[in-house]
C-alpha cells in the first residue's frame, strides 16, 4: 500500500490519465515551470531589490558605452558618436610613451607591494585583539585605530606633512638627537613608497580588522574549549584552529584586493606629489587625471584607463582560477 502511494505521489496527471515520472523529473518539471510563479509569490523582494537595480544601471552599466572613446578622437562639437574612429592608435601611443614603464613600475610598487605589505596586518591586529582579556583596553584600541579611517585623505597627509617637516617634524627632530641631517621627505624620490604605505596601513587597519574580527567571532567555542583541556597555548590555538576557521574570508579578501590591485587612487598620490618627487609618484591614475581632465584629452585617457581595467580583471580571474584549484574557494 505504501509503495502504491509513492508511486501516485511521484505521478502526474495528464488527460485524466497518471504518467508515471521520476522525482528529479518532477523537481525540474516544477522548476521550468514555476520560476515566473515564485518570482510573483515573493514580489516584495523584487520590489526592495529594483532601487539599487536601477541605481547599478544607471550609474554603473549605461555609462560603459563611453569606453569606445577609447577607440575614437573625441570631439565635443562632433559628440561621442560622430567622433572619428582611430582604432588602436591611442593604446600605441601609451605603450611608446617613453616613461611607460615608469608609469607601470610606479603603479606597481605602490599598489602590488603595498597589498602584499599591508595583507597580514589587519588578521594580526584582529587576532591581538580577539585574545585580548582586558575589555576597556581592547575597546580603546579598537577605537584609536578605527579613528582614522574617519578622517579624510587631506587631513592624512597634513597630519604626515606636519610630522615629516625638514624644521620641527617630530622625525626630524628624533634624528637631530642622534646628530642626524633634517631630510625633507615629501621631496626625494625613495621616500614617496613609505609615505604612501605608512599613511595607508595607519588609515585603514582598524578598518579592514572589524571584518576578521567578525569571522573569529564565529569559531566554534566547543574546539576551543577542547583545545584548551588537551593543552594547547594560544599560538597553536591561533595556528591550527583560528586561522584555518578564518581561511575562507581571508582567501575571498585577498581575491577582491587582487582584483583592484592598479587601481590606485590618484587623489591621495596627488596630494602627495610635487615637482620634486615626481620620478616616483607618477603613476598610471595621476597620469589619467593630468592627460583627461587637465589636458582634456578624453580619448587618450579613456585608452590609458581602459588597459588599467584591462589588468585588473586578468589579475582577478587568475587569481581567483589559482584559488579554486589551490584550496576550493573563489569567487564564481
């Protein structure tokens, strides 16, 4: 009696007769046929999804088609359109710049370095912190290092300005007690990279730390307590149980911060930058700002940009294809 009725459970009804069918045909018969059916049964979350749809194709999707400035000579009384094709001329004008690896090593040493630099601190500090006892104190340095991801780049760099300053920088000062010459870092060439790294990693590590002290949260308490009674110390608690409990969200991190890896910013490099130290701070965003927006040559900077993006998505999928195959997780 029980098998007969699976069997009717597993049937459908077509001209008053009971085909028999499969429990995955039914699954995917419902499937192929339900989908506009459920998409009406839940439209209140298709409804609070639309604004940020829309947002995303106004202001991140219609613009794309302005890359094919890219391929033209742009002229303002021709429009976009009516501007004349030139095909590849601008991307060989970019590639025989003389200074275009310049440009390259510059992006490279600022934005790839500075990734492999910056990457493990954050998990140090949210680590320190998740093992720390005393609760105010934790609270305080968690505070003082979020700070000053609040502050905007302008009042970053001022603030190293003041502390850098050849007459009364406090650096300046350290070295003229050990009988050292004032140096005047904002202008040579070697020091552009500390600057950028320093002021950076000062920004932003309580910032990206929330987010592995988020994921450390989530371990599981039983392991640990486990750990614990067999005699682990911390460090191996931190080696064998944290760390590899926190792997997931490190590796997708990584993924992302690889992927923008040459879009450096050319806002906080500007602020940087003058005539003294320009061998070291041109890099292929102030380079894109000085040649679009202040020589206005729109074509030529959308070719420069484009190559940029270019990298970005080859470093992306390559490092994600690495990260499916090396430890199963990715992106897609």
């Amino acid at each position: 009696m029980i098998a007969e009725m699976l069997k009717l459970l597993c049937a459908r009804k077509v001209n008053g007769f009971y085909m028999k069918t499969s429990v995955k045909q039914e699954a995917s018969l419902n499937g192929k046929k339900s989908v506009w059916v459920r998409m009406a049964s839940n439209w209140q979350l298709y409804v609070f999804l639309a604004p940020a749809m829309i947002l995303l194709l106004i202001f991140s999707y219609f613009p794309m088609y302005g890359i094919i400035l890219a391929f033209k000579e742009y002229l303002p009384s021709l429009g976009i359109m009516g501007s004349p094709w030139v095909g590849f001329d601008h991307f060989e004008r970019f590639f025989n710049l003389p200074k275009f690896w310049t440009y390259i090593w510059n992006t490279v040493k600022v934005s790839a370095l500075i990734t492999i630099i910056d990457f493990p601190f954050p998990i140090i500090l949210a680590l320190m912190l998740h093992h720390a006892n005393c609760r105010w104190y934790k609270k305080m340095v968690q505070n003082f290092t979020y700070l000053p991801y609040m502050l905007s780049l302008v009042i970053i760099i001022n603030i190293a300005q003041v502390f850098c300053s050849p007459t009364g920088g406090v650096f300046n000062i350290i070295r003229g007690w050990f009988g050292g010459a004032p140096i005047n870092f904002f202008g040579e060439d070697k020091y552009v990279f500390e600057i950028y790294w320093l002021t950076g990693l000062w920004q932003t590590l309580g910032y990206s730390a929330v987010i592995y002290m988020a994921a450390l949260s989530g371990v599981d308490q039983e392991q640990l307590e486990a750990a614990r009674i067999d005699g682990a110390n911390q460090l191996r608690i931190i080696w064998s149980i944290e760390l590899p409990a926190i792997s997931n969200t490190v590796i997708i991190l990584l993924i992302l911060t690889v992927g923008r890896i040459f879009s450096v910013g050319a806002d906080k490099m500007l602020l940087i930058q003058n005539s003294a130290n320009l061998g070291a701070s041109e890099i292929l965003s102030t380079y894109v700002y000085k040649v679009g927006i202040l020589d206005a040559q729109f074509g030529f900077s959308t070719a420069v940009n484009l190559f940029n993006t270019l990298v970005n998505i080859i470093c992306l999928l390559l490092v994600n294809w690495v990260s499916s195959k090396v430890s199963e997780t990715s992106l897609f």
